[in-house]
C-alpha cells in the first residue's frame, strides 16, 4: 500500500512566537510545517521544499504581504495561500482574493478556524492532483492549447459563431495577414490567439505587442532588433519582434496608434519578409505572420492622414470584426454563467446561482467595456458575495438610459423595428451602406450582416 505523502505547509509571519505555536498545533497530524519570520526566509524554503500550501501574514518586515502573494502565484501557481492579519480590511480581502489567495482569516483566530480552512485547501490539493494525473495520460498538446487559447470566448449568438467560423477560415491559410476590428473588451486577442494555435504555425511562437505601449524612440529598435553599440544603452544584440516570430504570428494590438514614421517600415517587412537590424547592414530574412486589431475606425484614420492606405490593404488581407456585447444580448446569460462557475471554483464558493432580475438587468445595459466588464462585474461580485444567491444589487448597473421609452401603444416587435431602422437609414444615406452604418452606429459589416439576415435588398425604387 502507497504511504500518502503529507502536505507541506509553510507559516510565514513576523512573530515568531506565532509561527511556533502554530507549527506545534501541526505536529503529529497529516501535515508537515515549516516556519519563517522574514520574506528571505521564505523564499529559501519555497526553494528547497515543494510546499502545497502557505499561511501568509499581511504585514512583513520590509515588504508587503500581497507582493509576496503575488510573486508566490506566479512561480508557484499550483500553490494555495492562505492570508491572514491582524489589521485586515474589505480592501485587502478583495486584493488578496484577486491575486489568487485561497482564504483569508483574521488575527486572532482559533486554530479550529485554521483547520477548517486548512482541511477545505487539502481537499482541492487532493481533486487537483488527481485531475494532473488524468491530464498527463491525454495529449500535451491538447492540453497546452487549452491553456493558450482563452476559453472564455463563448457564446451562443449567430454573430459569435460566424467570428468563429472566421477565425477557422483564417488559420487554414497561414500565410495571409489579419485584420481584427472590435471595440474594447470584446476579445480580439483571444481570437487571434485561437487563429495561431488552429494553424500550422501553432508550434512556433505567439507574439502580442502594443503597439500604443512602446516609446517611440524605441519603436523601430523593439522591431526590428539593434547591432550592439548601435546607441546608447545598446549593450549587445537584440533580435526584434519580427526576428522572433520567425514561423510564427507577430500580433499588434491597438495598430492604428502606430506613429506614420514607422509604418512605412512595417509596410516594406511585411512585404519582404527581410529586415535590417538598427546599427547593421546585414539583411535577415524571416518567415512571419501578422495578426493586427483595432478598436478605432481604421478608415477614418487613413482619411485623416493617420494610417497608411497601403499598410491597411496589406495587413487587411482577411478581415474578422467581433460585435460588441449589446449587439448580441444572447451571449450575455451563457458568458455570466461561466464567469459564475469561473470565479465561485476559484474562490471557494461553489453552489452559487443567479436570479432571472440579474439576466433581466444585464440585458437592458449596453455594456461599454464588453465581455471584460461583465467579467470584472461577476468577480466583483462573487468576491462581496454573502449567501449563495446573486441578485441585482450584486451587479451595481443602471439600464441603458439612451434607449427612448415607446408609449404602450407603441409596437414592441424588435425585429420589425429594427428592419424599419435599417431601411429608413439606407434610404436617408442614398443606399450607401457606410453611412448608413455610421447613422446606425454600428460597424458596416454589421449592417451586412443584418441585412443578410433579414433579406433587406437594396432597391432605389423605393425613394
């Protein structure tokens, strides 16, 4: 019979008298303790033992507790953290729960509170080992693009489904440019990422670059790479972002920010597939893709003089846009659901439900920051959270004010409503579909898509 292995735990407080009596409560159970007084201390032990578990006080000599809980995450993700203080503060509670802690107590406590606590984290370690087991008997690869690609792009609308079908089209021709339009928030990025790991570029690198985030003096070095001593601070070579995609996709977010002095150069290396690093003469010749995305109106940034005509046809080989969430409300109950089950599995607060009021609420506001605000939203609110039912004062948002209230006489049929909107703006614009999208306010492709859907011919006879 296999001897089970007992789990490792860590106490990591200031007083080293706490750390002592707790460590004693361990001794002879299932556990095995180890104590530290300073942040130093902890991270040597982190090094030499493999702990599942850490009890982490707030306030450490020097540094702040939440630092070390996040540091903690991020090298050792499978770990549960435990925080605890004796000053504690909702603020701190909603800090410690978004970086990842497990449970939080407040000093003093009685050592059954830690127990418990203790007791709920070991049953998660055990469901997590056994789940580990049953991941490494399937495919790495499956489970490395499950991890890649950001499973929370779902939804049930057509509109959603063609994004998708879109994105497949594109990654079974690897070679062709990308275009992404969509507001903030609607998960342009993920969909570039599901276009990368769907392709035959799927083993070589993903990229992702802001292009609004990078100085612009250092544009063209992050780019294309530098020759050591090539400027000050140019310590030694550098390969650029098109140099390490090399096989792979090279993802400019936000690309209608990029400064018109470097676009011509982008223009030419995505044309070539040949770059010179800053400072060199040397040539480099490098197989990439490009997957671009906006929130702006691009072609109005190439009427304002802002953006390159010619480097939009080039990087708009393909072009997917993603609709905002208000144009597809019947995403909005599936993606709250998985947000729900997301954020209670992560918070250890299973068995919470949603009333009808709260997908009533959501249905009627327009959501400006899109599928991340309803995200943000919900783990907001499973965090504050008390009983096991979420209502409407959980979600803090006001209906849409903008829509104007009919009189009760008024049709209530959306669909004919919406098929006479979209004719009378096609005939006020003269049958031009831009600006009748514009009117609408809604992108052209939209509009296509809702005149396909509705079978709306254009048809001047009308006027």
């Amino acid at each position: 019979m296999a001897i089970q292995e007992k789990i490792k735990i860590l106490i990591l407080d200031d007083e080293k008298q706490f750390t002592e009596e707790l460590s004693g409560f361990f001794q002879g159970s299932d556990y095995e303790s180890f104590e530290a007084n300073t942040a130093e201390e902890g991270r040597k032990i982190l090094q030499d033992h493999e702990i599942d578990l850490l009890i982490l006080d707030v306030r450490l000599p020097g540094v702040n507790g939440l630092d070390i809980l996040k540091e903690v995450k991020i090298q050792y993700p499978a770990m549960e953290v435990i925080i605890i203080s004796a000053h504690g503060d909702m603020d701190t509670v909603i800090k410690a729960m978004r970086f990842g802690a497990f449970d939080y107590l407040r000093k003093p406590f009685r050592y059954i509170d830690i127990q418990i606590a203790i007791e709920r984290t070991q049953k998660y370690l055990q469901l997590h080992r056994k789940l580990k087991l049953i991941e490494e008997r399937n495919s790495l690869i499956s489970k490395t693009l499950e991890e890649k690609i950001d499973r929370q792009f779902i939804g049930l609308s057509p509109q959603i489904l063609e994004v998708f079908e879109q994105a497949m089209t594109a990654a079974n021709y690897p070679d062709a440019n990308v275009l992404i339009t969509g507001e903030s928030g609607t998960g342009k990025e993920n969909i570039a990422r599901i276009i990368h790991y769907s392709s035959l570029r799927k083993d070589s690198i993903f990229c992702a670059v802001n292009s609004s985030a990078i100085t612009e003096t250092l544009l063209e070095s992050e780019f294309f790479g530098h020759k050591k001593g090539s400027f000050t601070g140019a310590i030694a070579d550098k390969m650029g972002f098109f140099e390490v995609c090399n096989k792979g996709t090279l993802f400019l977010d936000e690309i209608a920010d990029m400064p018109l002095a470097l676009q011509a150069k982008i223009l030419r290396a995505t044309e070539e597939k040949v770059i010179t690093r800053v400072g060199d003469t040397h040539t480099i010749r490098t197989d990439f893709r490009v997957i671009s995305a906006t929130n702006h109106d691009i072609k109005k940034r190439v009427e304002k003089r802002k953006f390159r005509l010619d480097l939009l046809h080039r990087l708009n080989t393909l072009h997917i846009h993603i609709p905002a969430l208000r144009e597809r409300p019947e995403d909005i109950k599936p993606l709250l659901a998985h947000f729900v089950e997301l954020y209670s599995t992560r918070f250890n607060k299973p068995n919470i439900h949603v009333s009808k009021e709260v997908y009533d609420l959501l249905q009627q506001y327009d959501f400006p920051g899109n599928v991340r605000e309803l995200r943000n939203m919900t783990e907001r609110a499973i965090i504050l959270c008390k009983g096991s039912l979420l209502g409407t004062k959980d979600f803090p948002v006001k209906p849409n004010e903008n829509v104007p209230v009919k009189e009760q006489s008024a049709s209530i049929n959306i669909k004919g409503n919406e098929i006479d909107l979209i004719r009378k703006a096609l005939k006020s614009s003269g049958y031009n579909q831009q600006k009748a999208a514009d009117t609408l306010g809604i992108h052209r492709d939209a509009l296509s898509r809702k005149m396909k859907k509705y079978d709306i011919r254009i048809d001047k006879k009308e006027s």
